[in-house]
C-alpha cells in the first residue's frame, strides 16, 4: 500500500488552498479601503498537467485527453485599472463521468452546474460589506439570468457582457435585435490591446446606452420574472479589413444615463483583462503548468502561493504608469531597491533619497532584458517577471555580502 502523504501544518492550521487564500483575501481588503470603489473581476482558467501523467487526481479538461484542473479566479482592481490582490479563487477536477456531456446541462438546476462558479465567485456577504461599493465585472460567460438575478439580490452592481441569443426583451426581441434598433449616440476612439489573435490598434466605434427590462427564460428557476438594468452597447460600423469588429454589448447595474457614464462602464470593462493577464504570469511566469509536484492537492497549494507573486508582479507593472512619481518604496522594501541601484549604477554610494517608482521599475525591466529604445513604451509583465527574478538573487548576495559603512548607505 502506497504510504499516504503527511499533513501539512503552518503553526496550528492546516496548511490548504483555502487557508492560504484566506490570508491573501484579508490583505486584499485592506489594500482596497483607500478607494471609493472596486472592480471584482472573474474568469477561468485550466491548468494542464497532461505531460505530466503521474500526478495523481487530476481530471478531464476540454477533452478527456488533457488532464489538469481548473481554477476560477475573482481578482480586485481599482477603477483605474491597478490589480489590488486576488479575493476568491475556486479549484476543481472534473470527473470523467461528467466530460462530454455538456449537452444535458439544462437538465440540472444551476446551483449543481459549474457555470454556478460565477456565484461562488462573489466574496461572502461579511466580505462584501467591507468592500467600498464593489462592482462584479465578467466576460460573456457569465450571462446567466440566475448569476445576474443572484447579484442583484446581494445588492452588488455589476458590469456583465452579454452573450447572443441568451436573453429577450419582455416584448419577445432578442436583447441584441433590441439594442440595435437605437440610434447612436456618440462616438470615440476605443484602444485596443495587442492579443494572440489582434496586434494592438486604434477602433472608431458608436455607443448606445438605454435602459433594458429581460424576462426570466423558462428553464431559469427564479423568483424574479424580469430583472431591469442598463444596457451600453459598444460596437464597431467599419473596422479595417481583414479585422474582426468590435462588438461589446455590456449589462449593468448601474444606471447610465450620459455618454461619461457610458463611458466609463466600457473603461470599466476593458480591465477585466487583467484576470488574462494574472493566468498568463501563473502560467508563462510561474511556469505552474510545469511544476513537478505529485498529487493534485498539493498543486493547489502552490497555486495559492503563486497566486501573491502573480499579483504583486502586475501591481508593479500598473501601479508604475499610473503613479510614475512616487518613491519605489511603495513597491520595493529597502533591501531592494538598494540592491538595485547599486547594481544598475555600478556604485556603492546610495541616494538619500529613494528613486521615483517609474525609474525602479524600468531598471527591473533593463535586468529582464527591456532595452528602453525611445517607442519602446513601458516594461511590460514579461520582461518585469524575468528582471524580478533576477532582482531577487541580487538581493540575496546584496544581503550577503554588503559591507557598506553607515556613512556609505546615507541616509535612508
């Protein structure tokens, strides 16, 4: 019989994915508290462990040949798109049984589905009520009517994409057919991020915004017939050839009643890709995907840990353009960005003065391979994760061998 693998204890708890998270969840919290307003942005990612077949409890991905598991992640942002810290983060398998039968999914009530990972996505009520004025925003997955229904009775706004073909007007039309029946009424320049598909560019498009009453879909087992919300509608008339226009269709708690407004719940929107960008550094940085550990639990576990080093890495990065001026310490702790002047200026003698964030955080860059050539912009995340890893192993021989007198290291 193969020996069952000891617990693990941090003091006197039990060390889990949860009890890890619940620590990162605290801290979360209070790093919101100076805003008057969050983002909870959710998604979902696999992680697949498929090259790796003698890790044991893993379960079915998009086919039962990729094996992993998933993970769906709620991720608070303030409104000017800097990543706070991760709130909840759900981990499954998914059996073998249930692969491939997405097909009888109507059959089951929400609560029994995974798409009710949208819901365990939301922070407790305890939780909620020490957030300032949380917004949920989602990707069209989410356009569920129990999820919104379930928002709405929580007393949380939210900004959700829509979906085609998944919800209608009380007067029977298709919400898109409805939405595009109104005139536009404005127009402005949306910037659009690079992706693997899309370089970045520029799209001209036309804003709609309306309020909108949808009713309750037969198969939907609420006590709300209709639920009444926002509606801004984001879409692009003659995008370049050869591109893929720009259609957003976003449903909102929010009232919008000008064009700012309606505007802002598109800005609002456009970082829910910074969840993207938090699984990619969990993946390409962090290299999860790659790690050698032999049971699914403990992946998790790693995961939860990897979880504060994806975020601080995209803290970093955003924090950096929005406020360029202020001191690294918001960032780095003294031992660092000591160790990294020294390095970077070949020179012992240290600042009185610690350099601005938008000068550390280029040099971190400069250590990952970031050249600075003018139209370079700002580092981005990967160059950031290689020169914070590198950063890292300057630290520990600054700490090791510094032998700087008093005078030397001024006054800090």
């Amino acid at each position: 019989m193969k020996p069952k693998p000891p617990t693990v204890f941090w003091g006197n708890k039990r060390v889990t994915h949860a009890a890890i998270l619940a620590g990162q969840r605290q801290a979360t919290v209070g790093r919101t508290q100076s805003y008057e307003r969050i983002l909870l942005v959710q998604d979902t990612s696999s992680f697949n462990f498929s090259h790796h077949p003698g890790a044991e409890g893993m379960g079915a991905l998009e086919n039962p040949f990729c094996r992993g598991f998933l993970a769906h992640t709620t991720l608070a942002v303030s409104t000017t798109g800097v990543p706070l810290g991760v709130m909840e983060q759900q981990v499954w398998v998914r059996s073998d049984e249930e692969a491939g039968k997405s097909e009888k999914r109507h059959e089951r009530p929400f609560a029994e589905k995974e798409s009710y990972k949208w819901v365990n996505g939301l922070p407790s009520a305890e939780i909620l009520a020490q957030l300032p004025k949380p917004v949920v925003v989602c990707d069209a997955e989410s356009h569920i009517y129990e999820f919104l229904d379930t928002v709405f009775e929580r007393g949380t706004d939210f900004v959700v994409r829509a979906a085609d073909a998944r919800s209608f007007t009380t007067e029977g039309q298709a919400l898109f057919e409805a939405v595009a029946q109104k005139s536009a009424q404005h127009t402005f320049t949306l910037s659009l991020r690079r992706r693997p598909d899309r370089e970045a560019r520029e799209a001209n498009v036309e804003l709609r915004f309306a309020p909108i009453t949808i009713k309750r879909p037969k198969r939907a087992a609420t006590t709300s017939s209709t639920l009444t919300m926002w509606v801004v509608d984001v879409s692009e008339p003659h995008p370049p050839t050869g591109e893929k226009p720009v259609h957003w269709l976003l449903l909102t708690s929010i009232p919008v009643e000008t064009i700012a407004e309606a505007q802002q719940i598109t800005d609002w929107y456009t970082y829910r890709w910074l969840i993207e960008r938090f699984h990619y550094v969990l993946k390409s940085g962090c290299k999860m995907e790659e790690r050698q550990l032999r049971e699914e639990k403990r992946l998790e576990r790693l995961l939860a840990v990897f979880n504060l080093v994806a975020w601080k890495l995209l803290w970093v990065t955003y924090q950096a353009r929005l406020t360029p001026e202020e001191p690294c310490t918001v960032v780095l702790e003294t031992d660092e960005w000591q160790a990294l002047y020294a390095f970077v200026n070949r020179s012992k003698r240290l600042p009185k003065v610690p350099p601005s964030l938008h000068q550390a955080v280029r040099w971190i860059g400069q250590l990952g391979g970031f050249l600075g050539r003018k139209g370079d912009g700002e580092p981005g995340v990967k160059v950031l994760w290689r020169g914070w890893t590198r950063l890292q192993d300057i630290v520990e021989t600054w700490k090791l061998f510094n032998s700087l007198s008093t005078k030397d290291v001024g006054n800090v």
